[in-house]
C-alpha cells in the first residue's frame, strides 16, 4: 500500500484540475489576494484542507483503518458583468464536480467514496463571486505502519 500523506492529495487534487484547463490559477495556500500578491486571475480554484476523521474502531473490525477527508474547493470567477461571472463560477463548480468525481486521485483514494459533497455561493464582491465548494474522499491507513511520517 503505497502511503500518501494528505498534502500529497491536495497537490494531486491541483493537477487533476489544472488538466482540465479551465482555470487560469491554482493555489494550495489561499488566493494570491490573500498573501498581498496581485490578483488577476479569472477564474481560481484554492485547495485547503477541512477535516479528517478517523472511522470508528467498531465500523471495521477486521480491516484497514479507513480515514474520511474533507477538502475546501474555493472557486474563483472575475467578471464585470454579474451574470457572467455567476456563469462562469457555475462553470468552474461543474467542471470541478466532474473531473473528481469517483478519482481515485492518483491512487490515494478509495475512488467510489470521492465527489464534491456540498457547495456554497458566496456573496458578490463585484467583480468577482466565489462558490466554496466540500470534496470529501477516503483513504485506508495500512494498519502495520500507520501514518506516513516520512519527510
């Protein structure tokens, strides 16, 4: 069992949507408006982590321990027209939506436990709008070794 850390995830969640080509920037740190850079992308997408549970030692008695990870997808979309940018932020969701769902993200996921579980317009802040959208996907820890702790 190859043994992913969650950071790693997070860069392969980066690539499967930089293969769509439908977002001019891709962050794992926040926006770049965020850390004083210059903002000027069109359509983002910012990949955070959320939460992690462990299942419950009940759930599985005999296998893997099985861990649930929840990751932040804020979606970015700058136009002057209000209708557009909605457009387009409803575009980025649905690209997004489709390019990971059932992933096994290069491996590191149970592939039929990972979808975009939920989303959430954010309010306008002309000219952009955001959509914070939850992917959520699941993972085994190899119950021999435990987490990765490799630098």
């Amino acid at each position: 069992m190859t043994l992913f850390r969650e950071r790693d995830v997070r860069r392969l969640i980066g690539e499967l949507l930089e293969q769509t080509g439908a977002f001019d920037g891709i962050y794992l740190s926040g926006l770049p408006e965020g850390r004083g850079e210059r903002a000027s992308d069109i359509r983002a997408v910012c990949i955070e982590p959320v939460e992690s549970r462990q299942a419950e030692p009940w759930d599985d008695l005999d296998g893997e321990p099985i861990m649930t990870c929840q990751i932040s997808l804020t979606l970015m979309a700058r136009h002057e027209d209000p209708e557009i940018r909605d457009d387009i932020a409803e575009l980025l969701l649905n690209v997004a939506a489709n390019s990971l769902w059932r992933s096994n993200l290069g491996g590191a996921a149970i592939a039929s436990k990972t979808r975009v579980r939920s989303w959430a317009w954010q309010p306008t802040d002309a000219p952009e709008r955001r959509i914070k959208a939850v992917l959520e996907y699941q993972y085994l820890v190899d119950g021999l070794t435990g987490f990765n702790t490799i630098e």
